[in-house]
C-alpha cells in the first residue's frame, strides 16, 4: 500500500506520499513497481515513489470521468471558491513546496521561493477570478430569433509536464483546466514527482471532489504514451521536446482527434546592439542564459552582439559568469545548482566538446565542477557559425553561444533562421529600432531591455516548433473550453 514518507529537505522535514493519486486517494500502482527520485546535488537516492503504468492511467481516467458532470454543473462561484481554497492551502504550504522542488530538481532554493512558489500561488489565484467570469456573447439576427454563445469544459484533461519548473508548470496546465470546470489527470515527470506528490496530499487536505485531480507518477512511454491515446481524455497538454511532441500529436489522431497544446523548445536569439546599455546587457545576458542552471525552454542561448561592442561584451560577460556560484541547492550563497540528472549532464558536455570540434572557442567554462552531483561551470562559446550543432539544436544547459553581427537586417534573418521560435530579446536604446525589430522576429515572446520577465496575465507560448497553445493569461482558457453557439427561433 501507499505510505508517508519523511523527506530530508536542507533543514526542513516533509511528508511525501509515495503513492499514485486516483480518486481522492493515495495508492500503490498495479504492477507495485516503483522508481528512485535521485538529489542532483550528490547523486545519492532521496526515495521511492510508485510507478504508474497503462491500467493506473485507466483508473484515473475513469475516476475523471465520473468526476466531470458533478465539478462542470458546480456553481462557477463554487469552483472559484474551490480555487481559492487551494491558493490559501499553496499559502500555507509555500515553503515546504520550495524546499521539495530544490530537492528534486537541484534549483536554488532561494530561486524556488523567489520565482516558482509565487508564481505558482499567483496562477491559481489568477484564474480563480476567472472560474465565475466565463462569459459567452449574443448575437442580433432575426427579429425572431435569440442567438448566443457559450463557453463549456472540454471533459477530461490530460497534462504532462517537465522536469524543469515541476510545480509551476503543474500550476500553468491544473488551474485553468480546473477554472473551467475541466477534471484532470496530470503525469509528472520521472525526474522529479514530489512536488507533485505534495500538491496532491493538498488537494486531498482541502478535500477537493474526488476525481477532479488525479496524478500518475511514471515515465513516457508507461504513462504519458497512454494518457495521450486514451478514449476518454479530451484534451492533452505537454511540456517538453519536439520529439515527444511529435509522438503526442500522432497518438491523439490516432485515438480520438483530441484538442492538443503544446509548449517545446526554444533556441532563443538575444541580440545586443551596440547602443544598448551595455551593463544592463550583459546582466540580462548571463541571466536570460544560466537561470535555472540554463534548463528554461526561453533561455537566451543564441546571443548576438554587434560587432562594435562584441569584444567588450564577452569580456564583461565572462566575467559576469565567473561570479556565478555553484554549489548544493540549499545553500544561502548558491546562484547555480546542478543539471537534474547524469543524463542530461553528459548531454550537455557533450554538446561542449562538440562544439569544440566544429571550432568554437571555449570563453569560459565548459567543464564539470567537483566530482559528486551534476555540476557544470557557465559556459560560452564564441568563434560558432549559425551552421553549427551548438548553435542550431537545444542544449538545455548552461551553454550560451556568442555570435556577432553587422546589421539590423542581417540579424534579424539570422534570429529567425531556426526551426523555433519560443522567444527573442533585444537590447537597444532606440525606441524606433526596438519597434522594428520586435515587429520582425518569429517569436511567441520579445523582450526588449529584458530578459525572461513572466507575468501570469502575459500569455506564453511559441511559434513554428516550439508549439502551439498559450499558457497563462485569458488566452490559456481557450485551450480549455469549446464554444458552444445555440439559436432559438422564438
């Protein structure tokens, strides 16, 4: 059977359930297998958690399914009731939430409480003002007729989602489904299930309706492969890699042509021109690319400097990068903690030795540090051609490339010439230049003077292969309801 487990998180003690979470209940999966969750830090195993497979995904669909009619008829002022008491419980919670995501994902936990947290307890409390506000329009036909449009939940939701921002991302795919009268069974990522494991053990302190939240631990193709091809889910959403993309949008065609959102990759330019505000530039550089250990789909991972300035600008940046402090994820002074596993730590060395290969100059980095956990130095590499593997594919990684550039035209063709398109930047002084520019790039995001600035109200979400689908804002509640048009002839 399930149980409670007691978790060593930095200084704090949590209780985890290791169960799958179906029905309001916590249980062990059918098979009864289960996988390790492992701390980055050091590479030793925190736990065991259960491991879901086909038939779970079956019994928390079907728990979903029952749940619908009873949460979709609630009063929309119940449901926001219902949404703001999981904000108060997030509330209570927020600090023990933090410490688990540092734990399982290797993030600062100064970063988990500074960014993940609030805006995982703002993206509830965002769209709990919007559970009671759906709203339809009416229409001037016939002078006999009465012709309106309604908004109504799509069924039941599938959602999986990455190891990177693990209960952020839960929040960006949970609280608009749930807003909209939608029920949910959520696959977190094997790479670190216990943040949703604790939001679970919330839903079940509050005692939210069984079935209206349901989580499946597990792997891709156990878990999320089912989930995408099930009958009887509706809509799916998925974070994550192109690749897996692709399989999710076969499968749904393959099973019931269910709606789809999806939010990829990204090989985000970030362009500095050489009237930007160079210090300004610099730091919103080395943010834009190592926060969050340089695993952030939107990471400005291709940056270009003009050419007057780009000598300049990657000596101030390697410097900037060697004030960045790696260490264990719960320590005061740590800016950078490590990659989550040794899979994607050897992936990202291997992309840098690469990288070496077709040329590239190492400026810093490029190079594990200590020889316990995932650790890898901040890196830049300058010298790459727009051909290159580095600078083409998603490394996901503490890895930026440092391109320079003559003109506004010919950067502006370059930014684009990628298969993605999530999100740009650009630094300049020039309010007419930033316009233009903005204007041109193929991106869901464009900052200007900034980098990686997320507000729940701004919608998120890219262009070409990084996906399609917004998340947050007003946007993110088409993905999660259809439009019903009615006409009555009186």
């Amino acid at each position: 059977m399930a149980s409670v487990l007691t978790l060593q998180a930095g200084a704090r003690k949590i209780s985890v359930n290791d169960g799958l979470f179906i029905d309001g209940e916590f249980v062990p999966s059918v098979s009864g297998k289960k996988f390790a969750v492992v701390n980055p830090s050091t590479g030793d195993k925190v736990c065991e958690v259960f491991e879901g497979a086909a038939t779970d995904v079956d019994k928390a669909v079907a728990a979903a399914k029952k749940a619908f009619p009873a949460w979709r008829r609630l009063p929309s002022r119940d449901r926001a009731t219902w949404m703001r008491k999981i904000v108060e419980e997030l509330e209570a919670h927020a600090d023990d939430i933090a410490h688990l995501e540092s734990l399982d994902n290797g993030k600062p936990l100064k970063d988990a409480r500074a960014v993940d947290v609030p805006m995982l307890i703002e993206t509830f409390r965002f769209y709990a003002s919007f559970a009671d506000k759906l709203e339809g329009a009416t229409y001037e036909t016939e002078w006999n007729d009465m012709s309106f449009t309604r908004r109504e939940p799509i069924g039941v939701c599938g959602a999986i989602i990455p190891w990177n921002f693990p209960i952020l991302m839960l929040a960006w795919k949970t609280a608009p489904a749930l807003a909209c009268g939608n029920t949910q069974v959520l696959k977190s990522s094997e790479k670190t299930p216990l943040s949703a494991l604790y939001f679970a053990q919330l839903m079940k302190n509050i005692g939210l309706p069984e079935g209206v939240f349901n989580l499946v631990s597990g792997f891709g193709p156990e878990v999320g492969a089912p989930l995408a091809a099930h009958q009887d889910v509706r809509k799916i959403g998925f974070t994550g890699s192109v690749p897996t993309a692709r399989r999710i949008m076969a499968l749904a065609a393959e099973s019931n042509l269910k709606k789809v959102t999806l939010e990829l990759g990204g090989k985000s330019p970030n362009i500095i021109f050489d009237d930007a505000d160079l210090d300004l530039a610099v730091a919103s550089a080395t943010a834009g690319i190592y926060f969050n250990h340089g695993q952030v789909c939107s990471a400005g991972s291709r940056i270009f400097v003009q050419e007057g300035i780009y000598d300049e600008f990657v000596k101030r940046f390697v410097v900037a990068a060697g004030k960045i402090r790696l260490g264990d994820q719960f320590g005061e002074n740590t800016d950078q903690g490590p990659q989550v596993d040794e899979i994607q730590f050897n992936k990202i060395l291997g992309y840098v030795e690469e990288g070496k290969k077709e040329g590239a100059t190492v400026a810093c980095g490029g190079t594990r540090v200590g020889d316990k956990g995932y650790f890898i130095a901040p890196t830049l590499l300058t010298g790459c051609q727009d051909t290159h593997k580095v600078v083409r594919e998603e490394i996901f990684g503490p890895v930026g490339v440092c391109l320079k550039f003559s003109t506004e035209e010919e950067v502006i063709e370059r930014a684009n010439n990628s298969n993605y398109g999530l999100a740009a930047a650009l630094f300049t002084t020039n309010l007419s230049r930033a316009f233009r520019v903005e204007k041109a790039l193929e991106a869901g995001s464009v900052w200007v003077n900034c980098y990686n600035k997320f507000d729940v109200r701004i919608p998120f979400g890219g262009y070409k292969e990084s996906g399609f689908g917004r998340e947050m804002s007003s946007y993110a509640i088409d993905s999660f309801t259809q439009i019903k048009a009615v006409r009555i002839t009186l």
